[in-house]
C-alpha cells in the first residue's frame, strides 16, 4: 500500500496538487472515499456547487488508494465526481493557463 500512495502522491504533485496537514482558512472542504495512484485523482460524493466554484480545495481521506482508473471505477457505488490538481492549458496563443478548469490550489489531507 506504501507504494500505491506514494505513486498517488507523485502523481497529485505532478498534476499541481499538495499534501497538507490542516485545512487553511478560506479553502472549500470536503472528503473523498479513495485516490487513484496513476493520476492523482481523488472519488468525492459528498460535494456541492462550491467545489466547481472555489479556487481553493481541500479534500480529507483515508489512505486509500487504487492502482488505476479502471479498478477505482470497479469502486463507485454512489454518484460522485473524480478531482485532480489545477488544469493546465496552452491551446491559446500558446500562453499557459493555469486552472481553466478547477481549483487553483487542491490539497489533500491524510486521515
């Protein structure tokens, strides 16, 4: 299991994620059932319109981590949505952009 979650941390920092101890002010919260090891990505079910709207996301999980994306779909059993890091985008005049889509910053918390 050490090495799934050190993949999935690998990963969320590629993808402009962090891992933090405590939640800052300010920031939308969160939990997720699982991570997913090969790209970063977080199952959240509990969730509202706020999440698609801050800029700032924290997410609190339990280390609880799948391997890939096809075993994390084998998981779902509620309706949810998968969450990664800030995107990134240079389609536009080749300027990169970051966080087109979701949060700006997005941290995960280890419970």
């Amino acid at each position: 299991m050490k090495e799934l979650t050190d993949k999935f941390i690998k990963n969320l920092k590629l993808a402009g994620g962090e891992i933090l101890n405590e939640i800052p002010e300010g920031w939308y919260v969160t939990e997720a059932k699982f991570g997913v090891a090969e790209n970063g990505a977080v199952w959240v079910e509990d969730y509202q319109k706020d999440l698609f709207l801050s800029e700032n996301v924290a997410v609190k999980m339990p280390k609880k981590v799948v391997p890939t994306m096809h075993e994390a779909v084998e998981m779902i059993e509620n309706p949810g949505v998968f969450i990664s890091g800030p995107s990134k985008t240079a389609d536009v005049e080749s300027f990169l952009v970051f966080g087109a889509h979701g949060p700006m910053k997005f941290a995960i918390i280890f419970e």
